[in-house]
C-alpha cells in the first residue's frame, strides 16, 4: 500500500509527520509507534542558555570562524574570492554534537576549511529562506555558496543525528573537496548548478511567515532571554505546514516529505 504519513508529537511538543509507515493493524505495533515518536526528538542540553552562551563565548576567539553574520560573511567571499562554507547549528540539541566537534577540532580539515570562509549560524531568524534551503529539522547542516549566492551544494546526515558518537569526517571531507573543485570552476559551469539553486518562496525570512510573525526580532536577544529570543530551524517547517493547514489547503509533498533520509525509501548507502 502507499506509505501514510503519520503525525504525532515529539519530546519537545512540537508536531511531527513520519513518512513511510504503512497501514498499522497490530495495538503492539502501535504502541511501538507511540513509543518511537517520545523517544525520537533530539536530545537537548540541561542548561540551553548556557550552552548557547559557551558556544558564543568560545567561538568570538576563532581565527576561522565568523560568528552568527551571514552578511559579513558573504561580504568576507566576495572580497576574497573563496566559497562560502556555512555551517548551521542548533546548540542545545546533543544531535550531531560529535560531528560538529570533530569539525571544529579536526587538524585534517584545516587545510580545507582554510579554502572557504567559514561561517558559523546558530539561529534561523533572519536566514534569506530563497538560497536556504535544506532538511530543516536537521541539528547540523552545512551549505556551500559561492559570494554572489550560487548554491554548490548542501551537506546533511541522518545518520550522525542518530548516533552523536558517529564522528566520522569522511563524508565531510568529501562535500569540502567536491565544493572546491565546483569553486575552481565556477562560473563557466553555471548553467550545471541550476538545479541545486533555491525554489521561489512566498517568505524571504522565517519571521514573516504568519505563525512566527511579531513573535521573533531578527537578532537574538544576547542581553536577555536568549534562547527564547531563537528560531529554531525545525520552526520553519513546522511553520509552513500550520500556515497549510489554517488555510485548509492540500499539503505539498515536499512539506511532508523534506530531503527524507535514504532509509526512508528503503536502502542505506
């Protein structure tokens, strides 16, 4: 039978659609669905503000790493000439905490990352949703552009939001060297890059689509309630799907089924 999407709540209370599950006839099945939706929502830090203010706190001494200004950022590519390397990251969520560690900590990345500008986000607020464009409800992700915009390609794994302990970089490595080598040739293969290019959108900014709207500042609020003051990416998608269904409108596959894992079709790569 055709996969049903299934909804529910996760341990943060926010609403969630699985795909891929069929029919379910079994109560034991069913309890066994209950219990993986409570039990698969990203583990988060006990103190979220101080984690949150430790990454600050660590991440102003980097030579590398531009801290949470994706404009200075691009600016920063465009006068060099080198890609722009943006990593996103969810602070309080342990997913991918291992990735992102080795990644900031990995000497055999150096000489890569030190081809990029290297920008660190933390918070969705004011991301210009028409070149962001990624699996949202991933705690890490990183994006590579070239200074005038131009998406060479997007990283994201299911697999290291599984298993924090999963530090493997081989992958990593790869997007880097494959982002560089698209760089040198770039913009002779323009017209190759169409398809990795951002879709239209009706927001440019999470804060203007209506359930976010005068809830959110595009700065977090570094002087107060910080982690309150944050756009969580996995919000954006959330938000998109409520705006649907308050309009009773028919739900776009691709809000149910955003850049699925591979083992959501069935195989592993």
């Amino acid at each position: 039978r055709p996969a049903l999407p299934v909804r529910g709540l996760d341990g943060t209370g926010r609403l969630c659609e699985f795909a891929g599950v069929h029919s379910i006839r079994s109560p034991l099945a069913l309890a066994a669905l209950y219990l993986a939706l409570s039990q698969g929502s990203a583990e988060t830090v006990k103190d979220r503000a101080a984690g949150v203010r430790s990454d600050y706190a660590v991440m102003q001494s980097s030579l590398r790493w531009i801290y949470n200004d994706i404009d200075r950022a691009f600016a920063q590519a465009r006068k060099t000439g080198k890609p722009l390397l943006v990593a996103l990251r969810c602070i309080p969520c342990k997913s991918c905490m291992g990735l992102d560690v080795s990644i900031l900590n990995s000497p055999d990345l150096n000489p890569l990352l030190d081809q990029f500008v290297c920008v660190r986000i933390i918070n969705a607020n004011a991301l210009d949703l028409s070149k962001f464009q990624f699996d949202y409800d991933l705690s890490f992700s990183t994006l590579f552009f070239n200074g005038d915009g131009s998406v060479f390609g997007r990283f994201g794994s299911w697999q290291h939001q599984r298993d924090s302990n999963d530090t493997s970089l081989d992958s990593y490595k790869a997007a880097l060297e494959t982002a560089l080598q698209i760089h040198k040739s770039y913009p002779a293969n323009r017209s190759q890059l169409a398809s990795r290019q951002g879709s239209p959108v009706r927001y440019q900014s999470p804060i203007e689509i209506p359930t976010l709207a005068g809830k959110y500042s595009r700065d977090l609020d570094w002087k107060g309630r910080v982690v309150d003051s944050c756009v969580h990416c996995h919000q954006i998608g959330d938000a998109l799907r409520e705006e649907h269904r308050a309009r009773s409108n028919r739900m776009p596959l691709d809000l149910i089924y955003p850049m699925p894992g591979t083992a959501v079709a069935g195989f592993d790569l």
